[in-house]
C-alpha cells in the first residue's frame, strides 16, 4: 500500500494526469476532423462528347447532378484518356460515342467507356457509383432493352498494390525525417558554434548549405525508385532524366521548410524536437493516407503547402502513368511558388536576426 502511495504522491508531482486526459482527447479531435468524410462527393469526371447531340448534352448534365461526379471538362474531339489523367485534373474520363442519341432513341446496344485512374482510389469508386447510377436510371426508362452499356476500364494501379501507395508513403515520410533532421538544425548550429553571424554577412550562403542535402536525398530517390522497380516489380514509367527535376524540387523546398522551422532553436537538439511538425503533416495531409478529396475543405488548402504532396502527385503522374515533364508545368510552379514562399519566410528571420544587432550566444541548455 505504501508504494502505491508513493508512486501516486510521485504522479500528481508530475504532468502525467493532465497529459492522459488532454493528449488522447486533442488527438481524438484531430483524427476525427480529419477523417469525418467517409465518401467523396463530385469527384472531378472529363466527359468526351462524339456525338454532339441533345440527348449527350442531357445525359451531361444528369452526370453532373450526380452527388458523387462533378463534370469538370467536356471536349468535343477524342481525346487519349492518358493525357486527361496525368496531373490528377480529373480521375476519370467518359466516352460518349457518335450515334449515342440515336441508339438511345431506338433502344440498340451501344457501348459507352469509362477510364478510372486507380491511383486516386476514393476518387474513381465514386465517379463508378454515380456513373453507373446514371446509366441504370436511363436503361430503366427503356424497360427490358438496356441501350446503354458501360465498360470500365481501371489505370495504373487496378489492383490496388499497397507498393504504389501505403509503402511509397513510408519510405518518402522516412526520407522526411532523414532530411529534415539535417536541415532544420543547421542554423541552430551555426548559432551554437558561433558561426552564424558570420555566415549572414551574406544569406544566401546559408541557403546554399541546404543544396547538398537535397542533391544526396534526390540521390536516395532514384536508388528507392530502382530498387523497388526490380524486386518490388513497382511499375514506374518515368523518364530518369526528366524527373530529376521535381526530385530537386521537392527535396529543395522540403530543405527549406524544415530551416524555416528550426530556425529560432538555440541549439540542434531543441530543432531536431521540432521535426514533428514536418513529419506529421506530411504523413496525414499529404494524400498518402488520405486521399485529398476526403479531406476538409480547410485540411485541402493546408495540402497545398506541403512538398511531399506535390511529391507523390508528381510520381503518381510521371513514375506510375509515364507522363512526360511537360504536362506538369503548374506542379513544378507551384514547387516555386513554395520555394519563393519559404525563401521569404527565412530571409525575414535573417532580417529580424540583423535588427537584434548581434546574433545570440550560444547556450548550454540540453
């Protein structure tokens, strides 16, 4: 009975309590906002109109009216399903053959396709619910004879090989961390060893020390890529050369977020605490664990922010479909747009360290 006297006098002394009873709850609150969507609703769907008619432009509209299919595009020319499902504008795209409205009319079979991008797996079961759902109510209004007849076809993942999602995002959340902990303590070592106010007579000098970490992670990429491709038989289609661009992208920008972050620490065992928050933004609102679409409409915004989300858009595109660097020119701007955003985050911290008229003496603190 005396021990657990002591050890309850040695609880209530310490924060264990309130952290049990606050921890799981704000934890609890968190997962649940982040995963109340259970279904997407108006996933983007590209619809190609060959025939042209009334009764296309009908059949259209009641796709659109679908609580699971937003019709984003409508093009009057065929168009390869491919070129409208690299960069993830759409996650699916419907044929509307010539002659569908007279078919439709005379109650003949006619064969419409329906190409799902499976890497967006959320994404492409609801544009399958609600076109299908569509097509049943227009074949019920012919009765017995079934004008109508949708094939399907899945892309690039149909199986849904956890080796193109849940493992990519492991490896890349490591690589995270990896970088990230390099990154985001080198100017709290600078601080610490006495260096940094000699480095900020020029800034972009300190920028430039994250260039060796990005080129080694990019290093990384390729051989992850490789390996998996060979024993993982992961299919990556990508052009070596071509990606080596957002590879530099994404590795440079992620560089920068984390400098961004631990910038302020007063040595690199208090910045290297703070990489838990590079690391867990990345691993939920990426759109490895949850699809994008899934998220809150406020959670979707914060995506927008992260490097590794552009990352595994990018792969997806050119690693998992083969599109060639051309058709992501707004990923790599909006790589830059990050990179400029960050960019002024830390030449402002260098800003606000200059104001101060020296720079602070290193700490002993552990």
């Amino acid at each position: 009975m005396k021990t657990l006297i002591d050890e309850w006098r040695h609880i209530t002394r310490g924060k264990f309590i309130i952290l049990m009873l606050i921890v799981p709850l704000v934890v609890a609150a968190l997962f649940g906002y982040i995963f109340k969507n259970g279904v997407v609703n108006e996933a983007p769907l590209a619809v190609i109109d060959l025939d042209h008619s009334t009764y296309s432009r009908q059949l259209v509209n009641k796709l659109d009216s679908s609580q699971y299919v937003q019709v984003v595009g409508i093009y009057d020319n065929y168009i390869e399903a491919d070129l409208l499902l690299y960069n993830e504008k759409y996650s699916g795209v419907l044929y509307l053959p010539a002659g569908l409205e007279a078919a439709f009319l005379q109650g003949r079979p006619l064969n419409m396709g329906l190409y799902l991008d499976m890497t967006l797996n959320a994404s492409a079961n609801s544009i399958r619910t609600g076109v299908s759902e569509v097509i049943a109510m227009e074949n019920a209004t012919k009765g017995a004879r079934v004008p109508l007849v949708l094939e399907q076809r899945t892309l690039y993942n149909p199986t849904n090989h956890t080796l193109m999602n849940s493992v990519i995002l492991f490896i890349n959340v490591v690589m995270v961390a990896l970088l990230g902990l390099q990154t985001i303590s080198i100017v709290p070592r600078l601080r610490q060893d006495g260096r940094l106010e000699e480095d900020l007579q020029q800034p972009l000098c300190v920028v430039l020390r994250i260039i060796p970490y990005a080129l080694i992670t990019c290093a990384s990429s390729y051989l992850v890529m490789g390996i998996l491709k060979q024993i993982g038989s992961l299919r990556f289609e990508a052009n070596w050369w071509q990606i080596f661009i957002p590879f530099f992208l994404y590795t440079f920008s992620t560089g920068l977020l984390a400098m961004l972050v631990g910038w302020t620490a007063s040595n690199p065992g208090k910045a290297n605490g703070r990489i838990v928050f590079l690391m867990l933004p990345s691993f939920l609102l990426s759109g490895g664990q949850v699809p994008v679409a899934l998220l809150p409409e406020f959670l979707q915004w914060i995506n927008k922010a992260i490097p590794l989300s552009l990352h595994l858009s990018i792969l997806r595109g050119m690693g998992y479909k083969g599109g060639g660097l051309g058709y992501f020119i707004p990923e790599l701007g909006h790589y830059m747009v990050l990179i400029s955003v960050f960019l002024l985050g830390i030449f402002f911290l260098i800003f606000r360290e200059g104001t101060r008229g020296q720079v602070p003496c290193p700490t002993t603190e552990n």
